[in-house]
C-alpha cells in the first residue's frame, strides 16, 4: 500500500513486466476457485413478563433475552489482503535463482540472503488467468473461518399512578428501572 492507502504493485517486484509502480488495474484471481461463503445462524429470543394494577397504580416488570450464536461463516474462493500484498511487494531471485520475496540489490538485482523474507511467496498478477501458481494460490488463500455471537439482556421494571393532588388536579407520573 502507497502512504495514502492506495494498493499498488512496486516495480520492485520481479514479475512487474513495467518497471513502475503500478497504481490501477484489477484481476479476478480464477485460480483460486468459485467464491464462496456459509454461515450458519441459530437464534433464540426469550420474553417474560407481568403487569397488574392495585389502587389506581399500574406496574410492570419484564425480561427478555436474545441471542443469535454464529457458529461458523465460512468463505471460499478469495484472498488474504495482507498475504497478496507481502507477495506482491519487493522480490527477485536469490543466489540460488529462485524467485523470492525482498528487496533486490539494485546492482546486483539479487536479493541478499538477509533481505529475503521468510515464509512469503511472491506472486505473479501479471500472466493471464491460470497463470498463478499451486504454491502461490497456497500462500495468499486458505480457509477463512469466524465464530461469533449477538446477545442482548434485558430487564424493566415501571410503575405509574397518582401521586397526589395539586390545585389544577391529580399529579401523575410514572418511575421506570431499565437494567441492560
């Protein structure tokens, strides 16, 4: 990403044909397989109450409950952004010729053995569809997968009536316990 966020390709990056940054430009990664996406949603909602009135006064007192456990949302078929962004930056090959990620040497153009970044496959988005490697779909994908869970709790407790009398008529008003 340049400093304001925009993605890129450096002309860095031993694949770059251009030698330039490349700001614009999209490529539906086919290799990767159909898009996909499962998620699997249980929700439950309980609610409970009473309510009455004694001697002109009404009261009531509720409680309620909610929650919708995600156990699993599944996606397929897409990137991991900071992984397609590692293999894109900085790479060319090593001492050995084999392509990899870090910052060349600009006299040499081999990236030193310091400079190579473990555990990072640098990837080519400039081949046609079908061109992306078995080990370079493997480092930018993977399975995607989350949990997580809504809830909500509850309770009220109100209660309403005269309070007593004024010259214009009866003051009336109400008092209201919200608990979340």
């Amino acid at each position: 990403m340049l400093p304001d966020g925009t993605p890129y390709v450096p002309a860095t990056n031993y694949y770059n044909p251009f030698g330039i940054d490349i700001t614009l430009g999209g490529r539906r990664l086919v290799e990767l397989g159909p898009r996909g996406f499962a998620q699997r949603v249980d929700t439950w909602r309980a609610l409970a109450g009473v309510r009455g009135e004694v001697g002109g006064w009404h009261w009531e007192v509720f409680g309620r409950q909610h929650r919708t456990p995600m156990p699993l949302t599944r996606e397929s078929g897409t990137a991991i952004a900071g992984r397609v962004a590692a293999g894109v930056d900085a790479s060319g090959p090593d001492s050995t010729g084999r392509i990899v990620c870090g910052l060349p040497d600009p006299l040499t153009g081999i990236v030193p053995t310091n400079a190579v970044i473990d555990d990072c496959v640098p990837i080519n988005l400039f081949g046609g569809a079908g061109t992306i490697t078995q080990d370079q779909v493997d480092f930018m994908s993977g399975p995607r997968r989350d949990n997580g869970h809504n809830s909500q709790r509850l309770a009220n407790a109100q209660i309403a009536g005269p309070w007593g009398r004024l010259p214009g008529g009866t003051f009336s008003g109400s008092l209201a316990r919200i608990s979340p």
